[in-house]
C-alpha cells in the first residue's frame, strides 16, 4: 500500500511540475487594449523616434492651412476648376508643414476644393477625396465625425469597404445622412 501510495505521489509531483511549466508566467501576459490603442501600444525594438520616421504615413496633402489624408474614395466634384497644384513632394512618412505639400505624387498635380474640410486630388487621372482629420463623407455630404453617433460612423465604415454595386443594393441609410431638403418656398397667389 505505502508503495502505491509512493507512485501515486511521484505521478502526482510530476503533473504538478509539466502543468505548471507549460503555463505562460503572468507577467507575460498581453495587456487587454483597444483596437484604437493597438497601434499606439505596439511593442517596437526601435527608439519611438525611428519607428516614427520609418512608417509610411498615409497618403496626405497640405492646403489652406490644413492637413488632408486620403479616403482612397473617388471625390464628387462639383466644380472642375484646380484651386491649385502640388508644389512639393515629401518623403512618403515625413510630416507636412506647408501648403502645395504632399507626401505622394508627383509636383504639378493637380488639387480641387470640394469642401471646407475636403480637397480632391488628381492621381492618374481620376480625384482622389482628402479629408481633414476628423471628418467623413458620404454621397458628396460632409460630416464631422463629432456630430455622428458611432452607429452611424460603423455604417459608413462598413459601407466604405462594399463596391458600387453593392451599394446601390442597400435598403437602410442612417436618418443622420439623409439630406435635409430645405422647404420650397410659398408664396400667396390672390
């Protein structure tokens, strides 16, 4: 008895000691963030600094004092006159600071202002829609992102990403991108 009992300890001590090596230490445990803090806590070999300047930035231009990023969306124009051109080219993750800049292209391109906070840039021939951060659009609309709720701003992002096809096949429009028709006006006939 006393030997089976000494088996049953050993058998026991050495489950004890693979469960207890195949488990992860505690403190490697990855911390639990936000797909919005993913990026932002990435872990990297490199000083911030490098990491920084070594990504790509997303496509941008500067105009009027303010920076626009790229949707990769074709802009709808409402006037085809160019407000003005690029007049300098940046490397693609350096931070622009000037207007006529952009971190893509080429000098001489093209750039048309659909908005107040939009610009459509001429790539290969076709406008490209550039947003100042912080905004969105929607069939040639413009929002703030501040004044949508986050249903409607996951609509538009999922919307984004059908094709044109697939868009013209949807039923439901959030009521916060349904255009508000000014009344006609009513005049008094005698």
């Amino acid at each position: 008895m006393k030997h089976k009992l000494y088996h049953a300890m050993i058998a026991l001590c050495i489950g004890m000691l693979f469960a207890a090596c195949s488990g992860r230490p505690l403190e490697q445990k990855e911390p639990a963030v936000s797909a919005a803090e993913s990026t932002e806590a990435s872990f990297s070999w490199e000083s911030p600094v490098e990491s920084e300047t070594e990504q790509p930035l997303p496509n941008m231009l500067y105009a009027r004092d303010k920076l626009f990023v790229s949707t990769g969306r074709k802009a709808i124009l409402t006037c085809g006159t160019a407000d003005g051109n690029i007049t300098s080219v940046t490397a693609p993750n350096q931070e622009l600071s000037e207007n006529g800049q952009a971190n893509f292209g080429s000098v001489g391109a093209d750039y048309v202002s659909a908005a107040e906070h939009a610009m459509a840039v001429e790539i290969d021939g076709i406008y490209i829609l550039f947003l100042t951060p912080g905004w969105t659009e929607y069939q040639g609309q413009y929002f703030s992102e501040e004044e949508l709720s986050p249903d409607t701003l996951k609509w538009l992002d999922n919307n984004y990403n059908l094709s044109e096809e697939e868009q013209l096949a949807i039923s439901y429009i959030p009521a916060e991108l349904i255009r508000q028709e000014e009344p006609p006006l009513v005049t008094k006939t005698k």
